[in-house]
C-alpha cells in the first residue's frame, strides 16, 4: 500500500452481534476493518465482540507559501513564518497544477499511470537522477534548475526515489513550494512560470513523460508574449474549470 501510511489500531468491544462503528476521520485519514472476533468472559457469562480497525494516513505531498529569503540556500525548506500550508485543491485552483499518487516500485502496473498515459497521449518517457555524483558541475545545475522559467508543454514528472520541491507561481505571483517524494507524480502546466530545486538530500530519480517528441527548452522570464501563456492566464482566471484533462 505505497499511498497510505499504517498509524494505529482502533480497538472496539461491544456486546452486540449487530453492531456499527463510526469513526470520524479527517480527509486524509482511511480506516478499514482488520478483523473481528468473539471472546468468552468465564465465569461470566459475558461474550463480547472485539473489532480491530486499522487506520491508515495518506502520505499526501505537501504544499506552502514560500518565503522570501533570496540569499538562504534553496535546498531548504523555506517557510514563511508562521508557516502557511494549501491543500492539493487550493494549489490546483490557484495554479493547475496537478497531483496523483502513484507505486513507484510498480509504476508500469500502476492502473492511474496507465490511464493518465492511454488519456493524455504520453508516447514518451525517460528516467534522470540528480545528485552531485550524476551530474556534472552540480552546483551550477541546481542554479539552472531554480531560474524561473515556463514550457510550451506540460512537463510531467514522477518521483521514483529521493526527494526535491517545485515552486510554481500562484495567481497574485506568490511562490508555491511543492514537496514531491517517492509515487508523487506531479503535471505542471504549459505556460506557468516555475522552478525547480534538489532539497538538502542532494538525490532524486525521476521519470519525464511527454506526449510525442520531447521538448526541453526553458523559457525563462519573462515570456508573456508566447500563446501557451496567454492560454494559461486565461485558464488561470477562469479557476482552470475548463482545464483538467484527466
Ligand atoms: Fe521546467
């Protein structure tokens, strides 16, 4: 279960057969039944019914306003203070950025991927790994990397292990910091401007998908004059309603 961490068991006695627990749980909280059983109280002449639930917790991908420490490493954190979270539906309204939880160790059979791939014509993909031992003259990478710029494409991404953050622009020009791990599959759009960083583990490996031939090119800032920004914005002021694909 890749998506959902296993945070404790709910123990229930009742001495009823018929019987209903209810359990009020936040969003990103899951619970499902482990197992039941009957237990005798001798002497007396008591029987119960123990009910064991597990609770899961998603590991959803967290999201915050960033800062605006320029001269502090990139690779940290940087939260505003006192730190200032969104929820996956905020970031999707503000920006139209996309999430999905996927298994990084099966990707191939992950049923979501396969129908993100067979609905939005991903024919492309590729894997990279950053770290300072795969790519040469790292530290200049990483500040390529974190220059604003935007894509006339989607760019997709998949973490397969290790960890980083894309910060993408919100709709009044703030800084989103997006924490991706291992199974977060992250679509940023055509026309939004962003950036991406290592974090301070300095090690990610990713998959890239693309629909047919891959195009890499970064347009950095400012680039309001090309047609797939103009699209965005537009999206962007209608709460990007019309905009979802999958
Ligand atoms: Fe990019």
């Amino acid at each position: 279960m890749p998506s959902v961490s296993f945070l404790w068991k709910y123990i229930y006695y009742t001495q009823n057969s018929c019987h209903g627990v209810c359990l009020l749980l936040p969003k990103s909280y899951r619970a499902e039944l482990h197992s039941t059983r009957w237990v005798s109280h001798f002497p007396a002449p008591r029987i119960d019914r123990i009910i064991e639930i597990n609770i899961y917790q998603s590991k959803m991908v967290k999201v915050w306003f960033m800062d605006n420490e320029q001269k502090i490493d990139q690779r940290l954190e940087h939260h505003r203070s006192p730190p200032a979270y969104l929820e996956l539906p905020e970031l999707y309204q503000k920006t139209g950025v996309e999430y999905f939880k996927i298994n990084a160790d099966d990707y191939q059979n992950d049923a979501i991927l396969r129908e993100l791939r067979a609905k939005r014509g991903y024919t492309y993909d590729d894997e990279i790994t950053c770290s300072e031992k795969c790519l040469p003259d790292y530290a200049n990478k990483l500040k390529n990397f974190f220059t604003e710029h935007l894509h006339t494409e989607e760019e997709i991404r998949l973490v397969l292990d290790g960890s980083g953050y894309f910060d993408v622009r919100d709709n009044e020009e703030q800084w989103l910091r997006i924490q991706v791990v291992k199974g977060d599959l992250i679509i940023i759009p055509a026309g939004i401007y962003h950036r991406f960083t290592l974090d301070s583990n300095n090690f990610v490996k990713v998959r890239r998908y693309f629909v047919g031939k891959p195009v890499w090119t970064p347009h950095n800032r400012p680039a309001d004059d090309l047609d797939c920004r103009k699209s965005y914005l537009k999206h962007q002021a209608e709460n990007f309603v019309q905009f979802k694909q999958a």
